[in-house]
C-alpha cells in the first residue's frame, strides 16, 4: 500500500534533489536555449567568499533570532493567558488562531495597507502619537522591524496553540500542593509548568524554526529585500539570483546551503520524537 | 480545580489579553470593513469607521474584463487535485508505515520529514529547470506537482501519525471475525480515520491555496492563482486598494473558517503528529 505513495514521492523528490547537486557544478544558461557548462567548483566558491550572500544570512539569522524569539516568548504567553482563563476561553484562541490561515502574500498585503503612508491605519496611528513619521516600509530599519512583527503577526497563534495543549499535561495535583504550600505563580511558572512543557516548547522551537527559512512570501510582498537591502534575507537573494539575474547554477549552489539547515532542523525533529516516544 | 490556575491581577491579565485581541485583529477587521468602503473613504487621510457600505469592488471582481473568476477557478482546481492526491496517496502509505515492522524505518520517516522541511526557494529552483525540459511551465499538471512536493510528505506523515493512535487490536479483532486485511481497513480503520483525514485534507488544501512562491514561478497567463491576482494589483503603480481587499477577504475568509473546524486536530496536524 505504500509503494505508489513513496514511488511518487522519490519521482518528484530525489530528481530535483540530484539535479539541484549537479546544477551547483555547471553554469546554466537560460538564454537562447538551456544550456550545461561544468564550472567545477566555481559556484562553491562563489558562495563561501561572495559578500552579499554573506550579508544575506547575516540578516536571515537577525530576522531569524527575532521572529522566532518572539513568537515564542509571546506565544507562551498568550497559551497561559487563554490557560487560565475559567470561560470564554474556546472563542478566545480561535479569534487567535485566524492570522495563521492566512496566506502570506494577504499578511504581506495587510502589511502595506496598514503601514501605507498616506492612508494606513497603523501609519496614521504612528504618525499622531507622535512614535514614528517617515515611511515605514521605505526606510532602514523600521522596514525590517515591520517586516519581523508581520511574520510575529501570523505565527505566534501557532506556538500560543501548540503550548496550550502542552499545558493541559501539567499535573494539577502538584500544582495544588504547590499552592497549599504557599508557592506564588511565578515559582509554579518557574518550577513546575515550564519543566512539564519544555518538550512542547521544543516541538514549537522546531516547528517554527523549519517554517521560518520554508517562506519568504511576506517579504517578496512587501519590500522584496529593500530598501537598500536591509530586509534580503537568503530565500530572496536567492530568488533575485534565479530569476532575476537567471544564473541557476550559482542559485543551486545557495540552495544546497539552504537545505543543509533545513536538514539539521529535520533531525533533530526526528530526534526529539524517538526521545518522546521512548519515555512515554 | 480553579485556584490553581489563577494568576496576576486580574486588571493585568485582562489588560494583556485584551491588547493581544487587538493586534490579532485589528488588520483582518480592518481589511474586511475597508473592502466595503468606496475607495476615496480608504485612500482618504484619516482613518473613517462610519460609511455607507458599497459592493462595488465585489461586483467589478467578478464582471470587469480582468475577472477574477479563472483565478478563483485555477487556485480550486489546482489546490483540490493537489490535495485529493496526496490524502488518497497519503492515506494508503500512512496505513502501511503505522503498521510495517522493517528495518530502516526511521531513514524512511527522516526522509519523509526532510522532504516536507525543505526550504521552498531551495526546491523552485531545479523545478523550474525540470519543468522546462518537460514542457510543464504553466500548466496545471506543473503546479499540482510543485504542491505535492510539499503536501505529500505532511500527508503521509500525518496520517501516519493518525494510524499510530488507532489500536491494533481493532483490525485484529476484524481479521479473527474472518475479514481479510483490505476489509478491515475499509470497513474498520477507515471510518475511524474520518477526523484525521479531513485535518489532513483541509491542511493541504490551505497550504496549496496560501502558496505564493511556486505559483509566482511556474504559472503563466492561463494558471494564475488567486495569490498572484493579489501580487499583481499590488505591484501596479496607483494600487486599488478596495478590488486588492476584497481579494483579500475572498482569499483569507474560507481558510480561517475550514482551519477553525478542525481546531480540535489541529495541534497534531502543524505539528506533524508531535503533540497531540
């Protein structure tokens, strides 16, 4: 039963995985027809010493550190609120959970039409607060921080979701002994529903981590790595080096890289689960 | 018990929760609301909550000359095949790999996963390439395939993951009453799967739906998706902003309502079974 499923999966899998090998080795022309060159280890060489590409995953780490960081930090936040909620708390997530069905070109969208310097909401609140007047999307810096808090936007539900079902396992009736013996919340925090949850806030680690180099939709959207490439992080440059500047086979070569950290995320998903599964 | 779970000052916690409430969404109301507005109300200086509600951005979507009909017929078409295959598919292969015992089975999961984790920009890249040999740049074949690459990994995994929960002695119990194993799958395992398979459903086709990337690249003038009709009018210069938000609601509208339904499954579906 499983054959046509993986044979299918291998088809549309392992061939662009081997081609994607061989085109890091060759210069591919798309003018006039395609074309192969073997360049050796030109493109290799290329990506280790070019400083844009060095630049780009300076900021993709930056943009990384940032997105991640807080959606995890208010993520967890916004699962213990809706926890200890008594009632109401089944609408409340699910009014929560609506940014993360929605597509990222429509976040990237909201994005502009809230940040829009003449007539957008967010803008115009900026600008009679007195926080904020340039051109949100247009300068360095608040482009990136904007860019950053759109991505926190649609994917902090995801983790407050995936913590929230953590915490259902927290033991009650130690949390009750605690509170018998007068420990105030922030040692329950501290000391009993953190260490319960860490494995699912690992799992949410993983999960957002692997998403976070996945898309780039938000930012092809709405700066498209600008201005002055403040926000190319390494899935646009690599896209502009495709098919803007149509050189496939360098473009290859920053791929690989790409899936080499997508990879190490992958086992260490892998990883985590044998461990739950051999502990539970 | 209640006690336990009561934390901080209530002022504060309701404060906190309130403002998490409003930057969730504040954007989709706004962009519902100002896709009823004319469009000198949105593009006006100062933000209007009061108005007399119009559908003309609606009604011009759907009978201007650049309608947004074969969009909206291309993203259904494509996401729904996309997705019927890679459940059926995933369905088959999950069964067999919740229940197969063989050595090498965590290499075949890993590399499962990692297909399903692979950076998007990374894969667009040799599938433009092959897609040029085999002539599949704007087809509809090109896109169903493109999602499959990413739809069944989480399929097959996913409804692993669901298998995994079902107790074997059900089918067991099938086999002793004088079913063979095709019968008690369909006539046992089957019905029971029904919430794992319509998560696994309704996940790939939101994800297909939502793509932007694959469909920038591989699509051309006859299958265009309904993300890239949004690109487009966002890439023009004098950008309508009412046709733009009204797409926006049609995009956005369906998925948040398909997701809500299967909220009960939904933390094992994005986590890819870890988390039940």
């Amino acid at each position: 039963m499983m054959s046509p499923a993986l044979f299918l999966l291998a088809l549309i899998t392992l061939v662009p995985f081997f081609s994607i090998i061989w085109m890091s080795f060759n210069d591919v022309s798309l003018m006039g027809g395609l074309a192969f060159e073997f360049s050796g280890l030109d493109n290799w060489q290329r990506v280790f010493t070019d400083p844009d590409i060095r630049s780009s995953w300076l900021i993709s780490l930056i943009y990384f550190l940032a997105t991640v960081g807080l959606e995890m930090a208010i993520g967890t936040v916004m699962a213990l609120l809706v926890y200890s909620l008594t009632r109401g708390s089944n609408i409340i997530i699910s009014l929560l959970l609506i940014p993360m069905f929605i597509a990222p070109v429509i976040v990237g969208l909201l994005g502009r039409f809230m940040l829009d310097p003449s007539h957008g909401l967010y803008a115009w609140l900026l600008n009679e607060s007195g926080l904020f007047d340039g051109n949100i999307l247009g300068s360095v810096g608040s482009a990136m921080v904007a860019v950053i808090l759109m991505d926190v936007w649609e994917w902090t539900p995801l983790v407050a979701l995936i913590v929230l079902a953590g915490l259902a396992s927290v033991p009650e009736d130690t949390l009750e002994a605690a509170e018998m013996d007068g420990a105030k919340y922030g040692q329950k925090l501290l000391y009993i529903i953190l260490p319960s949850i860490s494995n699912i806030l690992l799992v949410a680690l993983l999960i957002r981590a692997m998403d976070a180099i996945r898309f780039f939709a938000i930012i092809f959207i709405t700066t498209n790595g600008g201005p002055a490439d403040s926000t190319k992080i390494i899935p646009i440059r690599l896209y502009d080096i495709a098919f803007r500047f149509f050189d496939l086979g360098y473009a290859a070569a920053v791929g690989i890289t790409m899936l080499v950290f997508s990879i190490m995320v992958a086992t260490a998903f892998t990883k985590l689960l044998k461990r739950q599964e051999t502990s539970s | 018990m209640k006690t336990s779970k009561r934390w901080l000052p209530l002022t504060f916690k309701i404060a906190l929760l309130t403002f998490l409430l409003l930057w969730t969404l504040i954007p989709i109301t706004w962009m519902v609301l100002s896709s009823f507005k004319p469009n000198d109300i949105i593009t006006a200086g100062t933000p209007r909550v009061f108005f007399t509600p119009t559908l003309e951005h609606y009604t011009s979507l759907f009978s201007s000359g650049n309608s947004l009909w074969p969009y909206l017929l291309n993203s259904l078409f494509i996401a729904g095949v996309s997705t019927l295959i890679a459940v059926v598919l995933g369905c088959m292969a999950g069964f067999g790999l919740s229940r197969i015992r063989i050595k090498g089975k965590q290499h075949l999961a890993f590399w499962i996963i990692s297909t399903r984790m692979a950076p998007i920009a990374a894969v667009i890249v040799p599938l433009y390439l092959l897609f040029r040999y085999l002539y599949l740049l704007d087809t509809h074949a090109g896109l169903i395939v493109a999602y499959l690459s990413f739809n069944l990994p989480f399929a097959i995994w996913l409804m692993t993951a669901f298998f995994d929960d079902l107790p074997l002695d059900l089918e067991e119990a099938a086999m002793i009453d004088g079913a063979t194993k095709l019968q008690a799958f369909r006539y046992v395992v089957l019905p029971l799967m029904t919430p794992g398979l319509v998560t696994t459903a309704i996940l790939c086709f939101i994800f297909a739906w939502n793509d932007y990337a694959f469909a920038q690249t591989f699509s051309g003038p006859s299958t265009q998706t309904i993300p890239i009709a949004a690109a487009q009018l966002l890439t023009q210069t004098g950008i309508d902003w009412g046709k733009l938000l009204a797409i926006g609601t049609i995009v956005v509208c369906p998925m948040a309502i398909a997701g809500l339904l299967v909220k009960r499954w939904l933390v094992q579906g994005l986590t890819l079974g870890a988390v039940k």
